[in-house]
C-alpha cells in the first residue's frame, strides 16, 4: 500500500518535486516533467522525450541525462500527461535537432504525444515518434501491444544513438528497430494500491499468480497456480523464445525487472534460473539488467524483456550513459581482471598437498560423513528452528543446512587425491563463509581443526588419534565462543561426547563402538539442557523462556555425532568386506 502522502490527488506532484530537489545538480524541472541540464562544451543533439504516467519509476524521469532520454513528462499515477505537458518537456527538451516523442502503447499517450507532436511541426520543429510494443502477452499483433518493461531497452538505444551524434532519422529509425527486436513477460502475484485508497486495483487469486498482466493491472492471460522459481523462470523464457523476432540472431540483451514490491535478493534468485536456460538455448547473453527498471507502484511481480541485438543495437545497449537512476561506465569494467584469470590464481592457491594412502581413505569417510549429515540436517531442519525459535530467532536449522550444504559441494569439487586434513579444511571454509552467523564460524573452524589434528601425512590412523582430533574439534569451539558446560550451548553435547569418546578409546573399545557410545552421551546430556537457561548469546535476553527446551546446538550436536557412528560403521563394515 502507497502510505506516505498527504493529499493523495497532489501525489505525483509532491514526489517530483521532492524527486528535482534531489537531483537539482544534473536535471530540471519544467511544466509537465524534467529534462537534463546541458552538458559543457557539448554539441546539440536529437532530443529523446519519453513519459508515461507516474508510479513506474525509475521511469520515467530517473532515467533523464546523458546517453539516456533528454527528458521525461510525468503524468498523474497511471495516467497520460496532458497535451500541454508532453509539448513543454518536448519543447525545453528541443536543442535545435529535431525530437523524437517515445511512450508505451496505450491510448491516452498515443492521443497526447500525438497531438503535442502535431503542434511541435507547426512551430517547426521536426518530432518524431517511436512506440513502444513488447508485450506479448497483450495481442498478438506486434501493433498493438501495450508498451511494458521494454520502454527501457528502446529508449536507451535512443538516447545512446542521439549522444553519439546520430540525426533525427536514424535516431527514429533505431528506436524502430530496437522496439521490433524487444519482447516482454510479466506476472503479478499482487495488486498494486493507488496513494490514498484501502484496496488494490486488482487481485491475483490465493495460490496463483497473473500471467501477462500490464504495468497497471490489465488484464493477463490466465491464473496459473504460484510456481517454484526453477518453474517460473521455465515459464518465461518459454514464452519469450516461441516469440523471438523475425531474423534474430544469437545475442541477447536481458532484463529482469522488478514491479515494486518483489525483492531484489528474489529477482537475484530468479535470474541464476533464468541464465542457464538462455544459455542452453544458445544464446550469447550481453550486460544483463536485474532489478527495478519499470515499476508499478507496490505491485508484487516481475517481468522479463529480450532485446536481440545485432551490430547496431549492440552498441547502443553497451554504451554509457549517467542518469539519476541508471548509471553505465564500460572504462571502470574493463579494467577489472576477467574471472577466469582469478580462479586460476585461487586453484594456485588451493593446490591439493600430498597425501598418504591412508589420509586418502579417511577422505573418504568423510565425505560419507557429510553426505550423511547434509541429509540429515535437511530432514530436521524445521524441527531445530522450532526449537531455537523458542528463545532465539529460529534460525538454527536453516544455518546448519546452509552450512552443511556448502561444506558438501566445497567437498564435491575436491579430486579423490585429495587427504582427510585437505577435505575437512576446505568443508570448514565454506561452512564458515555460507552459513554465517556464530554457528557458521564455530563449525567452519572445528572441521579445520578436526582435519588439522589427523593430517595428511600418517600412514595409518588409531582411534587415540581420532580422539586428539575430536578434542582439537571441541577446543577451537570453546577457544573462538568463550562458552562452557552448562551455559546451554552445543558444549553441553559436545564436550561429555569428547570425554566419553576418550575413556572407552582408553579402555580399549573400537572406534566405531567408543563413538557411537559417546553419541547416546551426547543426545542424552542434549535433552538436560532443557533444565538450563542460556548464559551466553542471542537466547540469553529470553533465559527463562527457554526453560523446558533443549538448546537447539546441542540438539543438532547429538544429531550428527549419532549420524557420524553410523557412518563409521558402515564404512568398518565396507573395509572388512574389502580385506576379506
């Protein structure tokens, strides 16, 4: 819902004008909208005028200065600007060069631009227009489809051809071609609410989302059921390819856009589905865009748009440009190092060291074990955050999943030479790094001390090694959490595991047997941290809260030290089966 206003009918004007004293350094205002400040010693140029209704910024007017539109007129929300105004941007707009009007196909701008455009050649100043109609969705005439997030593919390849000196006819005629090479998808999964009202324009059934509605809610092509990002992203590209323009090539300019009330981190997520599914259509993907590019006030949804590039929009699309909302600079890009060239000094960095068969075949236990314990984690996951959600912020089992989770695939990329001390120290590393938090950091640096305990270089294991090893893994968590047995934490698990573990080692068990002895301790001292209230971290502030549940550290603690034993003993049993 719009709620920061206070005449809802005054909205689009107070906004602009909070809008030009922001950005009072590169634009100005005029009747009816905004057009760039002059650029020193500059030559004139084709002024590029584009506009449409409020409520979809950063278009129109954040996309005004150079390489981009020379200015923009804003309208009401959601409504054509006025004969009257489109004439006056056009006209303060005008550097003696001609003027090419731009708008999204709907009928009240095609009206008003068209009848300021017709008043501008009778005052002698050559106006072109170029419309805009990516929206597959809305007909199936090219002609006749409404202009969406596509408005912003064109009018670039507008601004930049008119900033590289390009003449009235050829700025109108690459604004032509880039609009016929531009398709456009959207969906909503929300209404957007106009300044001052209570309900939404439209709604999107519960479970469903809009496919193909407009920026303003227009009607789409059906209610499909809310789809998986991997689905959704399927969905789009689909339809954009079975529409790609006559004779196009390879190349691809993609923008994923943003409504107004869908999250950047979600569109994030959504792009790496969409990319591989371009890429496995063979297409060469050029400087993609993700993020809010065409709004529609608070409406919940995003669209995708492909421009096909050839020899001449390619330039135009790469090309700088410096607005309030949009900045290109190709000079600061090209100077960076190219990412292969990085990963070559990383894997330089990270060359596996030598390792003694026997390290090698402990490598493989561990992997077993985390395979086992990513399974493990994923399957409780909610469980653990229920359980820490009591006195903490319920967190716990989607930190632990991350973490195992990147520990997994940092394991998975290491080649079978590689020794126990190796795998457990790059799995550390990206628990650390992905799961985050103090979890995140305590797991990362207790396998690096595990693997640093058993090193690469022995040419067999005992169980007394093991041991050390497990007590290394403890120490580096009491050392880096400043915590202690009884203060409700995973030590409360923890360290009676480490001590049991020693004294049925001591007393001449296996290491299969003394572990999975030493896990039941674990569990069992697990469940009496019910009894306590924590003395350190985030649950702290809520002690008596927690008073009735286990810690949730603990809890996954005697989880994986129960599924560790497990593995240990199928691998006892693999390697008997392997010397028999």
């Amino acid at each position: 819902m719009t709620t920061i206003h206070d005449a809802p009918d005054e909205f689009a004007e107070d906004q602009l004008a909070g809008w030009l004293a922001l950005y009072a350094d590169r634009v100005r205002g005029v009747h009816g909208g905004v057009v760039t400040l002059p650029t020193d010693g500059a030559d004139p140029q084709v002024a590029v005028v584009v506009g449409g209704g409020s409520g979809h910024y950063p278009a129109f007017c954040g996309i005004v200065g150079p390489g981009f539109a020379t200015g923009a007129v804003v309208g009401n929300v959601f409504t054509s600007p006025s004969t009257a105004q489109v004439y006056s941007v056009a006209k303060a707009a005008d550097q003696g060069k001609g003027v090419v009007l731009s708008f999204g196909n709907y009928a009240g701008d095609t009206m008003n631009f068209g009848l300021a455009a017709e008043r501008l050649r009778a005052e002698g100043i050559d106006t072109r227009i170029v419309v805009v109609t990516d929206d597959i969705a809305s007909a199936d005439e090219e002609s006749k489809r409404r202009g969406i997030a596509g408005d912003f593919s064109v009018f670039k390849a507008m601004g930049a051809a008119a900033a590289a000196g390009a003449d009235l006819d050829e700025v109108e005629r690459l604004g032509n071609a880039s609009n016929a090479a531009t398709r456009t998808i959207g969906v909503a999964f929300s209404g957007c609410t106009m300044p001052g009202a209570t309900e939404p324009l439209f709604t999107v059934p519960d479970g469903h989302l809009g496919l193909g509605l407009g920026i303003h809610g227009e009607p789409g092509i059906e209610d499909v059921p809310l789809l998986r990002a991997t689905d959704l992203a399927a969905l789009l590209v689909e339809r954009l390819l079975a529409d790609r323009p006559a004779n196009a090539g390879t190349r691809v300019a993609p923008i994923l856009n943003g409504l107004g009330d869908t999250k950047y981190e979600e569109l994030f997520l959504l792009w790496g589905r969409v990319l591989p599914l371009l890429q496995d259509a063979g297409l060469e993907i050029v400087e993609p865009e993700v993020g809010e590019l065409v709004t529609s006030l608070d409406m919940g949804g995003c669209s995708l748009t492909l421009q096909w590039l050839d020899d001449e929009l390619d330039p135009l699309w790469r090309a700088d440009t410096y607005t309030p909302a949009y900045r290109k600079a190709a000079a600061p890009i090209a100077a960076l190092l190219p990412a292969d060239a990085v990963d070559d000094a990383e894997d330089e960095a990270t060359a596996v060291p030598d390792a003694s068969d026997a390290s090698r075949q402990a490598a493989q236990t561990a992997r077993d074990a985390i395979e086992a314990i990513d399974a493990l984690l994923r399957e409780h996951e909610e469980e653990l955050g229920r359980i820490d959600a009591v006195a903490g912020d319920g967190d716990h089992g989607r930190g632990m999943v991350k973490g195992i989770g990147a520990a997994r695939k940092a394991v998975d990329r290491v080649g079978q030479e590689a020794g126990v001390a190796f795998v457990l120290g790059r799995a550390g590393d990206a628990w650390a790094e992905f799961a985050g938090g103090t979890s995140g950091v305590l797991w990362g640096a207790a396998l690096e001390a595990f693997g640093r305990s058993l090193r690469d270089d022995r040419s067999a294991y005992e169980a007394s090694d093991v041991v050390d090893a497990a007590q290394a893994f403890a120490d580096s968590i009491v050392h880096l959490g400043g915590a202690s047995r009884g203060d409700k934490t995973l030590l409360d698990a923890l360290l009676p595991f480490v001590d049991a573990l020693r004294t049925s080692v001591s007393a001449g068990s296996s290491l299969t047997d003394a572990w999975q002895a030493a896990a039941e301790v674990a569990r069992d001292e697990a469940d009496k941290t019910a009894d306590l209230t924590p003395k350190v971290g985030r649950a702290r502030p809520l002690a008596e809260k927690s008073l009735g549940t286990p810690d949730a550290g603990a809890t996954s603690m005697g989880m994986i030290l129960t599924r560790v034993g497990e593995v240990l003993a199928a691998r006892a049993n693999e390697l008997e089966g392997t010397h028999a």
